[in-house]
C-alpha cells in the first residue's frame, strides 16, 4: 500500500456488506445468502471507490 487512505474505502464497504447482509438475513433468513451478498456489492462498491480515488488525484 502505498499510504494510509488506500483501502480505507474498502474497509468501509466490508463492514456495510456484513452490516447490510445481517440486517436482510434477520428479517428475511437465509442469512448467509444475505450475508454473502452483501459483502460482494460492499467490497465491489469499496474497490471502485478506491479505484477512483486513486486515478482522480
């Protein structure tokens, strides 16, 4: 990593995914589905963040 801020975006688009899919698992089961859902949507969302901030420095 070249400095701090580098993956601070994906880190916050992890624990929405974990967050966001719990909160659908509980009220509509299937938790992993959920769960697992929402950690591919928040990483993919962390990742572009992270990718355009990077290139629009």
């Amino acid at each position: 990593m070249k400095n701090k801020n580098q993956g601070k975006n994906m880190m916050m688009g992890i624990t929405f995914g974990i967050i966001f899919g719990s909160a659908l698992g509980v009220s509509r089961g299937n938790m992993g589905l959920w769960v697992g859902l929402g950690l591919s949507l928040g990483i993919t969302l962390g990742s572009l963040a992270d990718y355009w901030s990077e290139k629009n420095k």
